[in-house]
C-alpha cells in the first residue's frame, strides 16, 4: 500500500473517505492519532435542531441508549468520564475520557487518558444543513486496534467492526431523535434499549 | 397464534407462534380479518430473496381490527378497522416529509439495514413479512400482527364498506396506480403493460382512469387477459405473436408511448437470453431474470417513458443500455409509496371509480394458506388472486 494520505488534496470529500487515509492529520484538532491508527468517519442529516441533538449527546448517560455496545458512562469530573465497552467473549474494555474541546450546539471532542484501556480519540460535530433538511451530525473517531493489526482481525471476527458498530449507532441516533424510538423487529424482551 | 411461515423453498406451513406484542410506544397490534397471498411473496417461496430464515412470517398484505394501541400512537383507537400499508414507514425523515415513504430512513432496524446499505449504496426501508433485508418484520398471514409507526401507516375504513373492496389499498392497487401514474399519462397515449398479473391488471385500470387513449395488455394466460379485456384493454398473448411486432402493427408503427414492466424478475420467456440468464442465476452469477424488460425497451417508441413496479432484486446481464440511451426514454420505478396514495385509492373506491374485488379467484382459510400458495404458483391462469380470513367471517 503506499504512503498515507494526509489530506484529500484533489477531492472535497472529508479525510474519512481516502482509500489510505493518515489518521495522524487530525492532530491538532482535539484529537491525539498516530499513523497506523484505525480511522472511521461518518455523516447523517437528522431533522432536528443542533442544539436539541448536541444536548442529548453531551449528556453522556443518554449514550447507552443508541451505541449498544456500550455498557456504561459515568462522569468523573466535569471533563472526565469513564467508559465500560462490551469486548470480544463477554469481556469488556475500560477507559478514562477527557473532553479536549467543547462548544455547545457545535462539537465535542475527547481523548483517552494515559495509561487506560483503548487508546482513541474522537470527535462529533453538529452542523446546520445548508438546505433545511436539518443537522449534519458527523462522528469522526482514531483508535490504537488492541494488539495492532492482529487484534482488528480478532475483533473482527468476535464482535462487530467498530465501523459498522459507528455505523449502526448513527443510524439508531437517528431513529430516536426523529421518531422518539428505535426501530426493532424483535420481540420486547430482546427489543434494542431505548 | 396461528399464522403461515416460512421454511425453505415451496415449504410453508401453517403453525402456533407466540402472539406479538407492543414494543415500541407507536406500535399497535391488528387482529387480522383478511390477508392475500402477493406475487411477491412467490419470490420468497421460490427462494429467490436473500436473508429468510426458517420460521419468518409471510404476509404484507393484510387489514383488521385495532386490538392494542402503544403509549405513543394519539391516532388510533382500539376497535377501528384500518389497512395496513406494507411499507413502514416513520413519518418523520427527509424521505417521509416528501411522501416518499417506500424510501424511509428509519424504519429498517439498524442492523439488517446495513445489507442493502451494501447492495444499493443506501439504507432501505422496512416492510412486513419480506425477509431481513426489509428488517424481518413478522408478516400479516397470521392472526395478529404488530404494526410500527401505526400513527402513520393504517388508514381507517369507514362502516359499511366490505374487506374485499378495500384489502389491496395495502399494496397492489397503489402498487398498479403509482405504475400508472409513473407513465405520466397523455390523453393521447397509448400504454403497454407487461403482466395481467394483479399489478399489471391495476396499473390497466389506473391508467383509463389517468386518461390513456388504448392501453394494450401483454401476457399468456388466457383468463389474465380475458381480464384485461373486460377493463377496456386490448391483448397480445405472447406466445401467439411476436410482441414488439404486435406493438408496432397496433400502433401505426409508432410505438407505446408508455411500457409498464409489471412482471419483474421472473419473466417468463422462450428466448436464448432468457436460458442464458437461468443458467447464470443456478450458478449464481446473474441474479435477477430479465428478459420482459429488455423487451419492454425495445418496444417503447422513441422518447417514451418506462416504468417499471415489477420487482427486482440484484444485477442483471445483457441490459439494452444503447436502445435506452439512443432513443432517449425516461424510466421512473421503486416500490410503492403506499402511504401517499391510500386517501385517494380510498376516495375512489367509495365513489366506485375503482373496483378491485373483480380480482379475487379464491378465498381460503388460514390453515389453508400453504395450499393457496401452491395453487398461486402452479396455476397462474385460474388463479389471479388469494385471499385468506384468518378468523373464517367475511365482513361489512
């Protein structure tokens, strides 16, 4: 594969979307990412308000909710929280987020702390649809795969992809803002939490 | 309960489920007084849609009586009789706000949404009894069925008016109408319509009452034509003639202004290309059997307009792209809106502009409903359409 690319230089598309992206261009955008991290962006338009959707979401407890394979958040501090996420054969992984950037109705931004679990960063912005469709919510995370590139195999093929992991919850962020429940086939006993 | 499920290829059965229950505040449960097998579901007992799994319950087509209402649903009212469209859809998304509900952002669950995400580059709605692609919701070949977003989807059925006049407001009459209207209708046209199945014979019907001039019916069972007939069309049966040189004899060697592909992916047909795509679908290179609808572009007239509420699923081979381009035809399709028509489909049938009961050939049971697919399969000339009473009463 060749070198990374640090930017999209010929196209309009975000980072997110480079065949080879260099997650370590974020840099300095409230995200702390080495090259050979894993990098997962996306977007969705959703038909409400920014400040209603920053709100629910800086609300870390809601959380839960819509990213189903996170057991818990609980604040530390005003900046810290701690994370429990479900992990491969019933496990889970544990770590200690700070917020690096906060700007209400428009992003949040965070990092692991040093020395915990999963080293990632990530951010979420919420931006105005230029055609009144609503809010741009794009979710932009890095992550140090456990146990380099052998431990995304493994993750792989235990537990879903963090991609499409971002993926589903973005679409479930969705499904409860504009309708005020999460769409589900199943029965209520093993209905999605909402 | 009871209701009919899914086991595998021409395996359906019959059999006791556990009742549905509310999950969500906007659901609410249908006791189901009629239910009708679809030509769509015939995809799904020959197996040619992916992602069943044994023990799926069948069924989009079906109308009852409200029997629970969840927390969040303000419009319906326990004891009302309401029609089920089978489309889900939330109400509440870009797609929805335009009235394009067959395009629903939110009503497939988000996990199965994910496969058609990877087949069709986007997430796809969700649909009753129609595999997990559309979300594995339970169908309405049962005695009850759960309902989501049911503040949105049923629409209320006035007293006095019977099932059979107002059970295809669920999918096939608005299926035919949409195709109709897709053809964007000049009062001097002429329409071709491939397929006297239910769909092709309610497009016939929408597009008379759209104002086409002829409209001209393509099939090889006699009774489906026979059919066609008596609602005003003129026939080819194509295994008499050639059709393309039917359709330029009958139309002054113009052409149709307008071709409606109500046949999908299982057309029938004696070509060579038509073998060559069931030996490539047996080895799963090609999945979709296409060749109604390359003829349907070749014999649309220059300028012409294709629509196509036949279903397809996958990819297909050797697709006439030249004549498309070359003469420059507009093609309009995709499942059905179903919510957007159902008031004035409704309308209509009170006023007695559109009857639809014309269709129905048997009227069984639910017990009998695996018998009623088989006969819907095999015998497609005396059989134009099964409806089945889960509760045995015909109402009013």
């Amino acid at each position: 594969m060749s070198e990374p690319t640090s930017a999209t230089a010929h196209s309009d598309a975000p980072l997110t979307a480079a065949k080879n992206p260099n997650p370590a261009a974020f840099n300095g955008e409230g995200m702390e990412a080495r090259k050979h991290d894993v990098l997962i962006g996306r977007s969705v338009t959703i038909d409400q308000p920014r400040d209603k959707l920053y709100a629910f979401w800086r609300d870390f407890k809601n959380l839960p909710l819509f990213m189903h394979n996170i057991r818990s958040v609980e604040s530390v501090s005003s900046r810290v929280s701690h994370w429990v996420v479900e992990a491969p054969a019933g496990k889970t992984v544990e770590w200690d987020a700070e917020i690096v950037d906060d700007e209400p109705g428009a992003l949040i931004a965070w990092r692991s702390l040093e020395g915990t679990g999963v080293r990632n960063s990530g951010r979420v912005e919420f931006r105005d649809s230029p055609d009144g469709r609503g809010t741009i919510v794009t979710v932009t995370l890095v992550y140090d795969p456990p146990g380099g590139s052998v431990g995304k195999i493994i993750a792989k093929l235990f537990q879903k992809e963090p991609k499409v992991q971002a993926r589903q919850d973005l679409r479930r962020f969705k499904q409860l803002m504009e309708t005020g429940e999460i769409a589900t086939a199943r029965p209520p006993e093993a209905a999605p939490r909402a | 309960m009871r209701a009919l499920t899914w086991h595998g290829k021409h395996d359906v059965r019959v059999e006791t489920v556990p009742d549905p229950q509310i999950v969500n505040p906007r659901d609410a449960i249908i006791k189901v007084t009629s239910t009708a097998i679809c030509g769509s579901d015939l995809h799904l007992y020959d197996h040619t849609i992916p992602t069943m799994k044994a023990g799926d319950v069948l069924g989009h087509e079906f109308m009852g009586e409200v029997v629970e209402v969840g927390a969040g649903n303000k419009k319906l009212q326990v004891g009302q009789r309401v029609v089920v469209p089978f489309v889900i859809a939330c109400g509440q998304c870009f797609f929805c706000k335009q009235q394009q509900y067959s395009a629903c952002d939110n009503s497939n669950p988000a996990e199965t949404a994910d496969m058609s995400e990877f087949l069709y580059g986007y997430p796809m709605t969700g649909a009753f009894g129609y595999s997990h692609l559309t979300g594995g919701y339970a169908g309405g070949q049962a005695e009850y069925v759960r309902v989501p977003f049911s503040d949105i989807g049923p629409i209320v059925i006035p007293e006095g008016i019977e099932d059979d006049k107002v059970l295809f407001l669920s999918d096939i009459l608005p299926t035919g109408w949409m195709a109709a209207e897709n053809c964007e209708i000049d009062s001097n046209d002429i329409v071709a319509v491939w397929g006297c199945g239910p769909v092709g014979l309610f497009a016939i019907q929408s597009a008379f009452v759209l104002g086409a001039h002829r409209v001209i019916a393509i099939d090889h069972h006699p009774r489906r034509l026979d059919l066609a007939k008596t609602m005003g069309a003129e026939v080819i049966n194509f295994e008499e003639v050639d059709v393309r040189e039917a359709l330029v004899e009958m139309t002054g060697g113009i052409g149709p202004d307008a071709c409606i592909d109500a046949v999908g992916m299982e057309s029938h047909g004696f070509s060579a290309d038509s073998v060559m795509d069931k030996v490539k679908a047996a080895v799963k290179l090609v999945t979709d059997q296409t060749h109604g609808l390359r003829q349907v572009i070749v014999a649309c007239r220059k300028g012409g307009r294709i629509s196509i509420p036949g279903v397809y699923g996958g990819v297909t081979d050797k697709f006439p792209i030249g004549a498309l381009m070359e003469k420059g035809l507009s093609v309009k399709s995709g499942q059905t809106h179903v919510q957007k028509y159902m008031p004035q489909l409704l309308k209509m049938i009170i006023e007695g502009k559109l009857d639809t009961t014309f269709l129905i050939s048997h009227r069984l049971s639910l017990e009998e409903a695996a018998r009623g697919y088989k006969i819907f399969k095999e015998q497609q000339n005396e059989v134009t359409k099964v409806v089945l009473k889960p509760d045995g009463v015909t109402r009013h």
